[in-house]
C-alpha cells in the first residue's frame, strides 16, 4: 500500500508502524489517552495499517512491564471503538540495551511484537558493550531483533552501512526514522537515513512519534513532495 500518491506516480509503502510511543503515561511520549487517539486517527488517515505499539524499557528507569503495556494498549482500543475505530495492532517495547536484558531473555519476559520481533536501541551516547550478546541470546531464544534508528548514533558515522550490513548478516534487521530523512534529528541522521536507504539497507521505516507535534510533522512531509526520493523502499 502507498502512504503518499501524486499524479498517480507511488513513492513508497509504509503500511505497518513498529516503533511508537504513542500508548499513554508508560515513557517520554504521549501522556494523555486522548492524544493517543487523535495521533492513531491521523495515522490512519495518512494510510497506516497496523501498529506495534514499543514503549520504552530501560534499566535502572522503573521497568514498564509486559501486562501493563498490553493493558494500555486494550484501553486504546477500548476509547478508539467509542468512536467506531477497529485498530489491527500489538504492542512490544523499545529495551535500552544493557546487561539487565540478560536476566529478562533468561526469564522469558521479553516484549515482542508481530510474531517475535523485538526492537533494541543503543544509548545516543555510546554503543552498548552488551549489544552482541544480547543480539545473540535474543535470537537463540527464537527471536527477531530489530535495531531502531541506526542513523541517529554518531558512534556509528563513517561506517553505518558496514554496521549495518553486518547486523543484517546475522540477523538483525534495520528501523530507520521517517522524519530523519528530513532533517528532524540533524544532518547527520539524515545523511545516514539517506545512504541506509540508497544501499537497500533498511527492512523497516517508523514515525517513532512520540507527540501530536511529530505526527503532523509526519503528515506535512508525506504530503510535501519529498517522499519521492523514496522511491526504492519497498516493505
């Protein structure tokens, strides 16, 4: 499915969104319930099928727990059928890498989402030292990692396709930020959204909208024109 169609000429398709903050009072995204359906309703109407709802866990924060995410997620969809809206969604959460994701693999008390995928990121400051062997355990235990917003770590600029090439080989899959191909995080993130793109790297692209203000950040970009250099993404 296209999100963005002009003079009938398709630029790209974006059909299931797995990376958000969008569920309400878990992380640093949206903070109230009416919000979230404002921002799920845009979305909809921008062309978004499905949702993988991924707040954030991360040690030593007060850990959001797999019952209590799944439980904002059913309110959701409870006040969205109020308005007659059926969403087609799941949630996971997006882990801070750290070695306290040892202990949750061993436990069996990872959130994942669409069949086993589970959406890791780095700190902004540095790679996790922990990174390969939670990769690891996470796929020994049958499940999908997927690195979220490569472009945006500065460690891995001058060598981001190498990186990412190699995590693909090992099965790892690569999440790249719609708004960082505009420049919404910086030159830097969009260069590297741009070149992930341009090599065929990337197996998924996600609003990562934590706010009203994103979203229709979002909108205004789909419906600007820019989209078109987007023309080799297909999902």
């Amino acid at each position: 499915m296209s999100w963005f169609r002009r003079e009938n000429k398709q630029y790209f398709f974006y059909e299931h969104d797995v990376h958000s903050h969008i569920l309400p009072g878990l992380d640093d995204g949206v903070r109230k319930m009416e919000d979230s359906v404002v921002i799920v309703k845009k979305m909809l109407a921008l062309g978004v099928k499905r949702f993988s709802f991924t707040p954030h866990i991360s040690f030593p924060s007060p850990l959001n727990t797999r019952g209590g995410i799944l439980e904002k997620l059913e309110a959701l969809r409870t006040c969205l059928a109020k308005e007659g809206i059926d969403i087609d969604a799941d949630a996971g959460a997006e882990y801070k890498v750290g070695e306290y994701m040892i202990d949750l693999i061993k436990q069996g008390d990872i959130a994942s989402f669409d069949g086993g995928k589970v959406l890791v990121e780095h700190s902004f400051v540095a790679a996790s030292p922990s990174f390969e062997e939670v990769v690891f355990r996470l796929q020994d235990k049958g499940y999908t990692p997927v690195l979220a917003h490569p472009e945006r770590y500065p460690f891995y600029a001058g060598h981001l396709e190498e990186r990412a090439e190699d995590l693909k080989h090992r099965g790892c899959r690569m999440q790249v930020n719609l708004l960082s191909f505009v420049g919404f995080y910086g030159k830097e993130a969009q260069h590297g959204a741009k070149a992930l793109a341009a090599a065929g790297l990337i197996d998924h692209v996600s609003g990562d909208i934590h706010s009203i203000k994103q979203v229709e950040l979002l909108e205004k970009f789909l419906r600007s024109g820019e989209a078109k250099n987007l023309t080799n993404l297909r999902f």
